[in-house]
C-alpha cells in the first residue's frame, strides 16, 4: 500500500499537490541508490488515483505524480490519469513527474507528443552523467546515446524536462573526465533546467560495497566542486538553461540562468574554494 511506502518528490514541488502513481522502483539497480530497495513495485490502483483527484482542491494548478518513475506504467494508463486530472482539476496547468531514459524510450514520438498536449509538462529525469563508462559503472540501465536520443526526442515533442547530474559519479580523480563527458552531452540537448547533486555514499547501497572492498574511493567536496565549475565554464545553450546547485548534497546552493548570470555562480564556487585553500 503506497501509504506506507516512501514517497519520493523534487524540492522544486514542495508545495504542489503529490499523486502517487507507482509503489517502489520499476529498475532498483542503481549502484548508489537505496531509494526504493525495500519496496516492492507496483502500480497503484487507478480507483484510488481517481479518488485523490476526486478529492483534491479544485483550484489546483499543478500536480506531480510520485514513484520512482511513473512513466513506466505506459501510454494508455498515463493518457487515462491525465484525462481524469482535466476532468476533476480542471485548473491544472501542469502535471509532473519523474521519468527514466529506459521509459521515456518505451513511448513513440506521437505517444510523447499527446502526452504533452495532454497536460504533461514537465519530467525530472536522471541523466547522471555522460560517461558511458560511469553510466556502466553506476548500473543505470541507459548509454550517452540514449539520452541525447531522447532528449532530442522530448524536445520535438514539447515536453520539457529537467536533467539531474550526480557530481563525483566517477569517484576520487575523474572529475575533469566526467565534467567533459556530462557537458559534451548536454550541449547537444536543451534540457529546461539542469540539476546538479553531489554523489552521496549511502549505507546498504552496492555503492558502499564496493568502498567496503577498496573498489571505488569517493570523490572529494572540492573535486565535486571543480567539477561543478567545469561544468558551468564549458556549457554553451543556445537558449536559456537553470543551472539549479540548490540540493541538500551541494556545498552552493544557488540557482542562475545560462548564459547571462553564468559569472555569478562561478564567483561563488571561487570563492569557496580560494577559502579551502587557505
């Protein structure tokens, strides 16, 4: 029952109305993730879907849909929850939800289209990285390719989307590497925002494991931070792009928009780090 299950949301939809849509994780491989490792996945009934818009506050504007990856339940059913959020919150401007490369690929270019014209408008969708060798490393289930496929394909269809970027993803040295990777990838894609979180070591994750064995040695908060840097000197949208650091892990929190305030975050990211040099 998804009422006794973790219930997972950005910090970005604090204040908008959550509808559980999935129990537990359809993947649950991650190597760094513990999200979802005691729950079962399951689709909740789309009754009790149906009684939670039925008694949601008529004024609503914008909804997210919780789980792992609501996307995952398929064209049809995702169709039947964003025809029953017209129906019953008829002010609703924006439904959102997270998503996966893997189920973003499961739907057509039509599919995607009508989900957006649907109401859809916003996925939070973990892109990680662009290194196939740390994808690989971090069991993700997606390559490069498959992301800036579906990215190009998200954009064709109007349907905007955030993409989350784990700093530290490839361990102890490697954050000029995947710094040149992510950003090589992003360039090519035009994600609405771009989220970055530092790679946290969680106890239970297959993760901490390979610590435990002397397989993999974390990347350090400065090196986190270098690559953060890297990250913002070396983007180049040719629309505007959030550059969102605001996420519990991330020693800045701030957010700018690319390309005009580019120079404030990386003020910050200087001086932090001119400050752990002394």
């Amino acid at each position: 029952m998804y009422k006794e299950s973790a219930i997972h949301y950005p910090q970005d939809e604090m204040t908008t109305m959550l509808i559980p849509v999935t129990i537990g994780c359809p993947w649950n491989r991650c190597t760094f993730c513990t999200m979802y490792k005691d729950d079962k996945y399951s689709l909740v009934p789309m009754e009790q879907i149906r009684q939670q818009l039925i008694n949601g506050y008529k004024y609503t504007e914008k909804i997210f849909l919780t789980g792992a990856d609501p996307l995952y339940v398929g064209f049809d059913k995702m169709m039947e929850i964003l025809e029953l959020t017209r129906a019953y919150l008829p002010y609703c401007a924006r439904v959102a939800s997270y998503a996966s490369i893997r189920s973003v690929s499961t739907y057509s270019d039509e599919e995607l289209s009508k989900l957006h014209h649907a109401g859809l408008r916003l996925l939070y969708i973990g892109f990680e990285s662009g290194s196939d060798k740390f994808l690989k490393l971090m069991n993700k289930g997606h390559t490069r390719e498959d992301a800036i496929r579906e990215g190009k394909r998200l954009e064709k269809a109007k349907l905007a989307y955030n993409a989350i970027i784990l700093t530290g993803i490839g361990g102890q040295g490697t954050w000029e590497e995947n710094a040149r990777d992510t950003v090589s990838m992003i360039n090519q894609i035009h994600p609405k925002t771009l989220i970055t979180m530092n790679l946290m070591l969680v106890e239970g994750s297959d993760l901490s494991a390979l610590v435990e064995k002397g397989e993999h040695t974390p990347a350090s908060r400065i090196e986190n931070l270098l690559e953060t840097r890297a990250l913002l000197e070396n983007l180049d949208p040719d629309k505007e792009m959030d550059f969102d650091t605001t996420h519990p892990t991330n020693i800045i929190k701030i957010k700018v928009r690319l390309p005009g305030e580019r120079e404030r975050l990386l003020g910050e990211i200087s001086r932090v780090l001119d400050k752990n040099q002394d």
